[in-house]
C-alpha cells in the first residue's frame, strides 16, 4: 500500500507521463472532482431514492425508476432508458429466475393477548414500519386470520405441528421458508436480528422464495413479519406461561409484471465504455441509496466538469447502471452483448456512506477473483490512497467476495469490477434503523469522490495512461507474491516436523508460479486499452513488466526452499519432499464446461434435490471453482487453482459438480 502510495505521489511531482496528452493526471482530477462535488445534490439523491424503495414494492420500484431518469436526463447524460426486466417467476437471465412482481397495500400482527399492555399489542404494521413486514410476503382474507405463535428452531420444526401456525423463529426465516412449507405452516415471525443493539429495529427479511433469494412462480404465498428485539421478549415471556394467538391482517398480491432499471451514458469519441453500478430496490438508506446516490453524482460532477471544458471528453464512453441487485445487472448482461464485449472496466457501490465518527465505517475496496486479475485492482487501491490520506480516513483492502454485482469479473462477462463498500458502525444493515439522517456526507463525497475519479480514467486513458497503470500493477504484483511467500515462510518457520516442512513446500513451487502469473496477468490487462501503433511500445513494457514479476517468483522460491532446508536441519530431521496427489483422483478425469454466466443459485431446484449443497449464489468456494473451470482444465486443476486463491478448503468439489452436472447446470467434457 506505501509502495503504491509513493509511486502515485512521485508522479503528481513529474507532473504528467512523457508524451501523454494535456490531459490531468490522477492527482489533478481527484483535485477537480473534490472542488466540483455538490453535497446537497447527492444527499437529497439519497433520500429521493431511499423514499420510495423503503417500501420495497414493485410499483415503487417503478417511481424510483421514472425519479432516476428524470435526474440522469437532467444532469446532462445521454441514451437514458428505462428497461423493464420481467417479473414473471419465470424468465431466467444466466440460472437466476427472475421474481414475481410484489405489492402490498397493508398488513398487522397483534397479540390477541389483554394482558399485554394496549400500545404493545400490535407487532407490525406496514404502514408505520415497512420492514415489519417481509418481502413477498403472503396475503390473508380481509378479516384477517387468528393463528397461533409457535416457537422454532431449525432443530425442532420436524417434531412440531406447524399446520396453520404462524413460526417465531431467531434465524432468518429465509433459510427455513422450504421446511415451513413442507410443515403446512402459515407463515413466519421473523426474531433475528443482525444487531440485537438496536432494540426497536425490525430486521428486513428481502428473501422469501421456496428455493432461494426471490420468489419465483414455484414459491408458496405464506405470510412473514419481522419483530423487534423488544417485541420478541414480549412474545417469548407470554410463549413460556402459555399458548400464544395473534390476528394476522395483510393485504398483498404476487402478479406477473416488470422490474424495471435505469441507464443513461458519458458519450465517448469511442463505442468503449467504463461502466459504473449500484443497486436500487432495497429499504435502506445505506443499502443501498447511498450507492445511487454516490454513482449519481459522480456522473452529475463529471458531467458538469466535461460540459465546462474542465475536463476532455473521455475517449471511452461512460454509462451508469441503477438496478435491483443480481436480477437487473444480469439481465442488462445478457440483453446488451455487444455493450458488455465495449465494456472495459466496472465499478460497483454498495453500502457506501456511514458516519465517520464511529469505529468500523472505514471503507473496503473488494478485487477482482484472481482469474480476473487486472489493473483495475491496482488503480483503485491508488485513487483510495490518495483521496482517504487526505481526508484522514483509514480504508482497507479486502479479497474478491460474493454478495452483490461483482461477478461481471467473472471470464463468461470479462468486465474487471472492484467494489467500493463502508460499514455501518452501528450495524444497520437490512434493518429499519437503515434511515438517512445515519448517512454521512463526508462519506457520500468520499465514494463518489473516488468512483468518478476511476471512471473517468480509465475512460479517457491513452497509451500513456496505460504505461502508468502497467507500472501501478507491476508494483503491486512484488508486493503481492511477497505476501504469498511470506504466508508460506511463516508456516515453514512453525513447523514441528521435518514431515509437516515437506507437506508445506511440496507445491510450493506451483503456489508462487502461480502468484507470479496471476500478477503478470494484471499487467498485461492494459493491453484492451490500447489498439493501433500505441499499442507497440505498451506490449514491449507489459511484456518486460511481467519477465521481472516471473524472475522475482523465482526468487521466492528459491528462498522458501532454504527455508525449508533450514527448518528442517534445526530439526535434525531429513526432508523428503512427496509429489503432489489431487484430493480425488476422480478430478483429474473431469473436464467442466460451463453453459451459462454468472453463478448457480439452484432456485429452479427443490431444496429438498439439493443433496446439502450450498447455493452457489453467495457461498464462495464453489463460485471460484466455477470461475476456473475454463473448458479446458481439468477439475484437478481447478481445485488445486481455488485452494491457491482460497487458501486449503474441505469443500467437496467433485460430488458438487457431478450434482451440477446431473442437474443440468454444466456439462462435462471427455
């Protein structure tokens, strides 16, 4: 990170790159975008959206929608559409089904229960608090439905009788939605809480499908509420002197109908374009209005700064994408081929604006998953230096994770994302607490800030620009096998047993080949900037860039087997290095081909066909392993390359792909 820092430094003193265009360098435009970004715009951006999506509904998904455009047409951006997605339960975009459209007019929960206190009696109330009620929750009959409340755990529901029964449970309810169904139960009252702190604070449950995150036209209508911590002592005091009823009223509607999102473009003198995302259709202020907000304004302020002359305009176009997470990105993916190939690099914000005043909202910046090692990991890591260092605010590095719209990464998109995300402090996440007076504007400036300075960069990179980013990765790439060689030296130097030395370095050589050649692949990604005669002299320094990562790979390995020969002397033990032997011999006879992008939610399947494997829709080692299988490798191959990104794993690689296999998900090759 110093590393970096000081290169970045040392070229704001150079002044711009030889021969590069009179255009500004990364420390002058971070300048020009901290001196044009407009507070009052983006925070009333914030709220606008977070005051429509807090109800979570389809239709107000549409009024955000009509607002964003209204907006990106007013700030200058060109092509602004708004595309409506189906909402059928029905249509898949890569393997995730698409949910079914959702309104809710109303809804109650009141404890039928004199002794509570009057005011205490009523649980939920949409109305006042929309995330007492869950997403895509079921309907009643007008005059409501009395049930009564039944404690469970994931442990006991086989053993209770759940028929008509509303389920009080202290895990998110999403996870058991198919075992309510199977028990005949009516619904679910959600208990779980991500911080139990916020004691008046209902947990937003925004996943109610019987086999997954959405629902989808296979999903069961049962009801689902969400309770306070409060509340839940009230409950569970009553549960324990006796049977407990409550009168359920909810008037809601599952339909087929539309999911709509919003784009709109920075025209370049290119069809190349930078893409910037962040996620609509969520209840909070922090997730994710501040992600709207945030890639809003970074197209407002370099609009503004481009229209002013302040600014070129970019040679690479650059285009915002307002979406519902997963289900909007993935089928802006695959409806807009030809875009996606022009797309050369992406950055998604999520959860981004907490208060600057409390411990743990210091912003993350997530890579690229080593297969899609890139220059856009080094870049962003350098922006984040030099703005945060100036504004004094701590930010940290984070590995590539699941969980929201990074996986354009992935080879089946090719679009390199890094992902810019602030914690909360006070957890809020998914919670009613969620609200904008939490939001920070230094941190909403900070984002946005630090979003549009990636953006226009890359945008308007020239051959220049891209002998600087090949030397911005190069650097990283020392610092990066360093740390590979320096997790193994550590483990080697603890070693109790000549044995244990060998096991560590019996690939020791493949682990830091592999190191080395991950950081030359990022220094060769700057390559798709450049076409045409520039492109000669960029090859020439990628190509020396990536000899000199490959010679100091092999100078690590040079110095972890002294170590090893070292560690195993002081033990006074011999050290017999053993050949490598995959994990199952059955992997190396296994060739996966992928059919589709993106990951494997398993929403199409019953739970009950899952055979205990996890959803490939958030669980990481399986989605990596996804990611290298090629077509070409060997699932050999691609365990030994997940457990060189990962780290060692128990993950039961070639069971779960012979299950994906028999299940349709991928193919395999002879």
């Amino acid at each position: 990170m110093n590393r970096t820092l000081g290169f970045v430094t040392g070229l704001a003193l150079l002044g711009p790159l030889a021969g590069a265009a009179p255009h500004a360098t990364l420390p002058q435009l971070l300048s020009l975008l901290q001196k044009d970004w407009k507070e009052p715009q983006a925070m009333d951006f914030m709220r606008q959206v977070y005051a429509t999506d807090r109800f979570f509904t389809f239709p107000k998904f549409a009024e955000t929608s009509l607002y964003l455009q209204a907006c990106m047409r007013q700030i200058g951006l060109q092509d602004v559409e708004i595309v409506n997605a189906p909402a059928d339960g029905k249509t898949q975009v890569g393997f995730w089904t698409e949910p079914l459209a959702w309104d809710a007019k109303s809804a109650t929960l009141q404890l039928l229960d004199s002794s509570v206190p009057e005011d205490e009696r009523v649980l939920a109330d949409y109305s006042k608090v929309p995330a007492s009620l869950g997403m895509w929750s079921g309907a009643t009959a007008r005059e409501g439905v009395v049930a009564e409340i039944v404690a469970v755990t994931p442990e006991n529901m086989t053993k209770l009788d759940l028929r008509g029964k509303l389920a009080l449970t202290d895990v998110n309810p999403a996870g058991l939605k198919w075992m309510l169904v199977q028990a005949g139960a009516l619904g679910a009252i959600n208990t779980f809480t991500e911080n139990p702190g916020l004691v008046n604070g209902r947990q937003w449950i925004n996943s109610w499908g019987d086999d997954g995150w959405a629902y989808t036209g296979r999903s069961t209508p049962l009801l689902s509420f969400s309770i306070s911590p409060h509340q839940a002592q009230i409950v569970r005091r009553l549960l324990r002197k006796g049977p407990v009823r409550a009168r359920a009223a909810v008037d809601t509607r599952h339909y087929a109908g539309s999911y709509p999102y919003v784009t709109g473009s920075i025209p370049g003198a290119t069809q190349q374009e930078v893409l910037t995302l962040g996620h609509t259709s969520e209840q909070g202020a922090q997730d994710n209005a501040t992600g709207v907000a945030a890639t809003l304004e970074a197209m407002a302020t370099l609009q503004r700064l481009i229209a002013s002359g302040k600014l070129p305009r970019p040679r690479r176009g650059i285009r915002i994408l307002s979406m519902g997470e997963m289900y909007g990105s993935m089928h802006y993916v695959q409806h807009n081929p030809e875009k996606i190939r022009r797309t050369v690099a992406a950055m998604c914000v999520d959860s981004p604006a907490s208060s600057y005043d409390l411990a743990g909202t210091e912003y993350s910046f997530y890579m690229n998953p080593h297969v899609a090692k890139d220059f856009t990991d080094a870049l962003i890591l350098s922006i984040a230096a030099l703005h945060l260092t100036s504004v004094k605010r701590p930010w940290h590095e984070k590995q590539f994770t699941t969980g929201t719209d990074t996986y354009l990464a992935e080879p089946m998109v090719g679009v390199p994302t890094v992902w810019g995300y602030s914690g909360s402090g006070v957890e809020t996440h998914h919670n009613s607490e969620d609200t904008p007076d939490r939001v920070d504007p230094r941190s909403l400036r900070d984002i946005s800030v630090i979003n549009a300075a990636y953006l226009y960069f890359i945008a308007n990179a020239d051959a220049s620009d891209a002998s600087y980013l090949a030397q911005l990765s190069e650097d990283r790439g020392y610092i990066q096998i360093a740390k590979h060689a320096g997790r193994l030296l550590e483990q080697i130097s603890q070693a109790q047993g000549a044995k244990q030395v060998a096991a560590l370095i019996q690939d020791a050589a493949g682990q830091m080949d592999y190191a080395a050649d991950r950081e030359m692949q990022a220094v060769r990604s700057v390559l798709r900037l450049i076409a045409g005669p520039e492109r000669e002299p960029v090859l020439k320094l990628t190509t020396q860039g990536a000899e000199r990562l490959k010679a100091f790979g092999q100078q690590q390995q040079v110095r972890i087997r002294q170590a090893a020969e070292n560690r195993a002397q002081t033990l006074g033990e011999a050290l017999v290095p053993t050949p490598v032997q995959p994990a199952d011999p059955q992997a190396n006879t296994i060739v996966v081909k992928r059919i589709r992008f993106g990951t494997l939610p398993l929403d199409d399947l019953p739970h009950e066909q899952w055979e205990g494997f996890p959803s490939g829709a958030w669980s990481l080692a399986p989605t990596i392993a996804l990611y290298w299988c090629d077509g070409h490798r060997t699932l050999a191959e691609v365990i030994r390359l997940t457990q060189f990104e990962l780290g060692p794993t128990a993950f039961d690689f070639v069971n779960y792909f012979r299950f994906l296999q028999r299940h349709g998900y991928v193919s395999f090759l002879s």
